[in-house]
C-alpha cells in the first residue's frame, strides 16, 4: 500500500548541510501497522513529513495505493492535500477557537469535492463515537484535557476516512497511565477499521505494542526491520539490542561452533559462554571478537549453586530497585556488572551471593564490528 523508495533529504541552515535521510526505503502493506522507532534526530519524524507530503525529496519516491506521489528525479510531489491520509501530530494542533466538532469537521469542509452539511454531521458523529467524545461534540477545545485533545485529532484524521494514517508519537504528552490505556485504545481502534498505519516513536515499548513491523532507525538509516518479537530477541546489531530494552554486553572471542550448533566465546578473567547459534546465525569465523547480547530476564537467579549446566557465575549483589512487578538489580561478576531482573516475590538484598545462569539458547551472538 506505502512504498518508500531510497528516500533522501538534506536540511540547510546558515552553518552548513544537515544530511537527514540516506535512502531510507520500506513498505507497509493494506491493513498493516507499521512503526518507525528510533531515539530523537534519526530521521523518523522527517520521513514521516515526506510521505504526508510536508518535505520535499531531494531523492527517492513515494507511492500510496500504487500512485506516484513524490518523484525527486521527475520533481513530482503531490501536495498533502490531494494524498489520501490522515495525520495526528505530536501536538495534537487543535484549532482553540473552534469546539470539538468543529475541529474534527474540518478536513469535510475544506475538502474539494463538496460534502453536505447532513453527510458532514452523520460522519463527524460516527467518527466521535469511535473514539467515544460524540457527548463532548460542542465542548470547546480549550476545555479539553490532553487524553481529550489525543482523540479529537486522531478523530479529525480519520473522518476523512484516509487510506493511510500517520502518527507521529501521539502518546507522548500524556501520563503514563493515561499512554498506556490510549495505547491499548488505538491499537484495538486501528485493527478494528483494518487501516493502514504508520507510527513514529521512540519509546520502545510503544513500538511493540503498536506495530505489526518495526523498522529501527539510526543516523538516517534503517538499521533492522522485522517484527516486534524478531527486533526484540533477535537484535542483529549491537544498538538495536541497546535501543530496544535492557541487555547485557559480553566482548569476548569466538573460539569455535560445534556441529551440534554450540558456539563458544572466551570471556574475560577465563571465562566461558556457551550460546546456541541458529542454522541461519551469522556466518563469524573462529578466532574473531565478538559481542554476546542476554536480556536481564533470561538470566535465572538462584542463591544455591545449580547442579550441573552451563553459563553459571557466581556474582554478588550490588543494587536491587521494586519497580512493582518485577525486581531490577545489578549484580557483579568476574565478567563485569550486569542487569537482573526477578519476579516481585523474589527477595533479594544487597550484597547477598547468588549464582545467575544463561541458557545457551538466550544468547544472541553479534560482530562486534
């Protein structure tokens, strides 16, 4: 449905050229929801502005729905008004001289082919109850609270009923509990009308929550694209695994992979770490550096030692934090501090032995290039 072409931009300022985008190119099919997550200057939200047709390509192309809509090389580009989407912007940019109806009415009256004044008041209504704020529909805008002012946009962009609808980080200026139920709302909304979504963020969980894909980007570039799970458990470099939750790093060197699929990485103070390598694992010779990447909650925690397996250290508690459902610590090995993670149930106290084991299977193996 979107194709996004090797788009690139590059913004002028009095300095010098700000290079943005370095031929970013994805897809999102009919009825999917795609993200683009990535930390604050990667060139998320300018690719969002390009396809709403905000930002002139200097190179790459765009099509929606099968139709060209930016060509850099041709000079084609549609202007936002004439491309079939609807957009909620970070800010909401609700109109305040104008109530909630008004607001979300307003694609309908200023649209080229002529809506009827019956027609606008059917869909308006329609609109309000999906995102339930038809019993606020003559509120005026400055008497709304942020949750409020989040639905009207996101009912002004939908009204229009766009093929493609745009959100650029449209969660982050609410509280954390109210971001959490919107969340579960929009993306139970979005499924529900089986429209085509594209959401930028950078807040991780955001992202898994939301999307059918993700595509991380960095500097410009898109770095990993898969969904959330394979982005989440199979990092395949070393800032997604950073970007994307808490993980722990261990350098070491790849002294060999057994024909049973067990690769083996020398670590520091002569220390050894079994990982289990997939038939399709990266193909990283004996002998080279590499980094082994283990999220915190695939590190079990035990305060006797285990019989038997591998990946155990002994290690000593040096920070533990109630985060309420979890426990979150740091605990220090020969191998350095790494991150833990336990049920709430799970006492632990600082500067308590304990012993962390790392199942082969957790460990993903990365070059460390």
């Amino acid at each position: 449905m979107l194709v996004v072409q090797g788009l690139r931009k590059t913004f002028l300022t009095e300095a010098a050229a700000v290079p943005a985008l370095h031929g970013v190119s994805f897809e999102v099919k009919q009825g999917e929801a795609f993200a683009l997550l990535g930390p604050s200057g990667c060139g998320k939200t300018t690719t969002l502005r390009c396809i709403a047709g905000l930002e002139r390509l200097d190179g790459g192309a765009i099509l929606l729905d099968g139709q060209e809509v930016n060509a850099a090389d041709r000079g084609v580009h549609v202007p936002p008004f004439d491309r079939p989407i609807g957009m909620v912007f970070q800010s909401y940019a609700i109109w305040p001289h104008m109530n909630v109806f008004e607001n979300v009415a307003y694609p309908l009256t200023v649209a080229r082919e002529r809506v009827s004044r019956a027609e606008i008041e059917d869909r308006v209504m329609a609109t309000l109850r999906l995102v339930k704020m038809d019993a606020l529909a003559r509120r005026p805008a400055p008497q709304l609270s942020g949750g409020q002012q989040q639905r009207v946009a996101l009912a002004r962009a939908l009204v229009a009923k766009p093929k493609l609808l745009l959100l650029d980080e449209p969660l982050s200026n609410l509280d954390a509990k109210l971001r959490e139920q919107m969340r579960e709302e929009l993306r139970s909304l979005v499924s529900m009308l089986g429209i085509t979504s594209l959401y930028v963020t950078h807040d991780q969980m955001e992202a898994l929550a939301m999307s059918d894909r993700i595509a991380v980007m960095e500097q410009g570039v898109i770095v990993q694209e898969g969904t959330p799970r394979d982005i989440y458990a199979r990092p395949e470099r070393r800032f997604v695994a950073d970007f994307v939750g808490a993980a722990n790093f261990f350098e070491g060197t790849l002294t060999r992979v057994s024909d049973e699929g067990l690769g083996v990485v020398a670590l520091a103070a002569g220390a050894r770490l079994a990982c289990r390598w997939p038939r399709d694992g990266p193909g990283i010779p004996s002998g080279e550096r590499v980094v082994v990447v283990v999220r915190p909650e695939d590190i079990t925690i035990s305060r006797l030692p285990p019989d038997g397996g591998s990946n155990v250290f002994e290690a000593n508690v040096v920070q533990v934090t109630f985060l309420g459902s979890f426990l979150e610590g740091l605990a220090s090995t020969s191998c350095g501090v790494l991150r833990i993670r336990a049920h709430h149930s799970q006492e632990l106290r600082r500067g308590e032995r304990v012993y962390l084991t790392i199942l082969p299977e957790s460990c993903t193996v990365l070059d460390l290039t």
